[in-house]
C-alpha cells in the first residue's frame, strides 16, 4: 500500500504517509501554556502506534492574552513537554509538527482582524517567529502555522474577513503579507532538517485557492495541509462522482495540482484503505486522520493488520468535545479489552 511506504522532504524521512491531525483534546488541561500529563499521555501513547507524522493540537504563539487551558510555545518553559513528545515520536519512527496559531474567536464568531493596528500585528509576526524556534529548539521536526478554519492567519487570507485599507489588506497580496512575512522570519534559522508546514484553509472558489496554494509555495512552505476555511462558494468543492472523499479532502486534492510542494489531504477518510484510494491516484503526498485515532489509540497498529478498520462509529454528537472517555467507541473496546 502506497499508504505505508516511506516518504521525504528536504532531510526529513517520514516511515509513512499517514499522519495524525491535530485535534484539541477537551476536558484535558494545560497549566501556564503546559501540557498536563493526561494530556502528553494522549500524545504519547499514540506516537507508539507508528504514523508517519504527529501534529500537534493548536498550541498558543502568545502568552498575552492566552485561552485558559490552551497549550502554548511562547516559553522556553514549553520546550521541555514538547522534547518528551517529540522523543516519543522519534522512538516509534514518528515524525512530530508544532501547531502554532494566535487565539482567536475566529471569524464565524464575530471576531475581526481589521481593527487591529499595524504594530500590534507586527507583535503577532515576531510572536509566530519566535514560537517556531521554541519548537525547533525543543526537537520538533517542523511546524505547522494555523492558517485554517477562520481563524487568525485565515481571516487576513481571506477577502470576506479581511476588509482592510493597508499593506495587510487591499486584495490577495495585502492578505498573505503576514503569513508570508512569519515564513521568512522562520526560514532565517530553519534547516534542511526543520520543515516550515501551514494548514491552509480554502474559500471554495478554484482559481482563488489556487493561488494562495501558489503564494505558500512561493514563500518557502514545504508542506501545505489543506482545510476547511471561511467559504465563498462551497459547492465549487464537489469531488468527482467517481471518488469516495469529502469537499475538504476534494480541495487537498486540487491543491497538489497548483503546487509542487506536498499536500496533505484531510478529513472522513475513516480507514486506511480510503486514503489509499487517494494516494494510488497520485492525487496527493499524505493523509491525515482525526476521529479514528481518538475512538481507537491503536487505529495504525490494527489498520496494518486490516486497512479496512474504522473505529470510529460516526457519531451525531462527538464526546470528544466534552469528554473523550465517554466515547462509545472507546467505551466499547474498553469493555471487548476486559
């Protein structure tokens, strides 16, 4: 299965091309920007299974004005929970990304990024680019800047959130100015052994996201991760009656058409044989899975042994959201393990 062969960029050898996407752990608490230990657990345990790469959940850039209980890597306090998780993944052939991003209620939540002021959104920049050096320091492989799901770097993208009048707004250049800006800073001191990665989040509109794809390129990002974003026009995403994916899996897909660069493709694949599907076709780099890793910590091990494996049982309402123990599934594997 093409799924389980090895796979590189720059120096960076991943064992496979599965990854595990970040995902927030509800419920499981950070104290000051550190991860308690359920939640390195979490990490850790799952790291031992052997995917090709751990990303982490959105980890805070800033210590300002952090969420409560969010984890963070705006410390050198932060480096040594990120080291006992990266060692993990290092252990088990895993690969292990810091997911930065600046807190924000996000744009479906009525927060904005226009009134901010050009030097507060400069602090932000030097923010990001000294958050990937913690990471970096710490014995991550690479990061992952947020620019996805309407949050920050997404709303500056994006032409219904961004509205405004200077060098960070005025139409699609003004909009990747700030990531573009935090690419470079962290491109002065990342190595061929540092990957600069970066969750895109799509607009629904091909030639638009296309473009940004384009400029991510340009700017010197080595993986993109495409993802859902604020959307103009969500049915331009249909996938192709002949492929068994979803709108966001589909827009993954038309990525790695605009770019050299690869692509990560993300979202329902369920089992390990659907990614497969995709990556057979040549359509993108890697998969990454959300759900299955948390209704079954050992979805790899058991995905070896039978692509076919889907634990998670597609629930109306996830648990995860509240309490990942009571998760039916996880609650009845439990009960076949006792």
């Amino acid at each position: 299965m093409k799924i389980l062969s090895p796979f590189k960029i720059k120096n960076v050898l991943f064992s496979n091309r599965v990854v595990m996407a970040p995902m927030v752990v509800f419920g499981m608490q950070s104290v000051d920007g550190v991860m308690g230990k359920p939640l390195i657990d979490h990490y850790v345990k799952r790291a031992e299974t052997g995917m090709g790469l751990v990303i982490s959940q959105a980890l805070s850039v800033t210590g300002r004005t952090p969420p409560p209980n969010m984890a963070g890597a705006y410390s050198p306090e932060h480096a040594d929970y990120l080291s006992r998780i990266a060692a993990a993944c290092h252990a088990n052939g895993a690969r292990f990304f810091a997911q930065l991003a600046y807190p924000t209620v996000g744009h479906r939540g009525g927060d904005s990024i226009n009134s901010l002021l050009p030097d507060e959104i400069k602090t932000v920049e030097a923010e990001y680019i000294q958050a990937a050096k913690i990471a970096m320091d710490a014995g991550c492989d690479g990061i992952e800047l947020h620019g996805a799901h309407t949050y920050f770097l997404n709303m500056f993208t994006s032409r219904v959130a961004n509205q405004r009048a200077d060098e960070y707004g005025h139409g699609h250049e003004g909009g990747m100015r700030l990531s573009g800006n935090i690419i470079a800073g962290i491109r002065e001191f990342a190595d061929e052994n540092f990957i600069v990665g970066y969750r895109m989040g799509v607009c629904g509109r091909h030639e638009a996201d296309a473009l940004s794809a384009k400029a991510l390129e340009a700017a010197g990002v080595d993986l993109l991760h495409i993802s859902s974003g604020v959307m103009e026009d969500e049915a331009d995403l249909n996938p192709p009656v002949n492929l068994d994916c979803s709108h966001t899996a589909w827009a993954g897909c038309r990525a790695q058409r605009a770019v050299s660069i690869p692509v990560i493709a993300v979202e329902d694949f369920r089992s390990l044989d659907r990614g497969n599907n995709i990556l057979e076709r040549g359509l993108c780099a890697m998969i990454a899975y959300g759900k299955p890793f948390l209704a079954d910590w050992r979805f790899m091990e058991k995905s070896r042994e039978d692509p076919a494996y889907q634990p998670c049982l597609r629930c109306r309402v996830c648990q995860w959201h509240t309490d990942g123990q009571k998760c039916p599934a996880v609650l009845l594997r439990e009960q076949k393990e006792i």
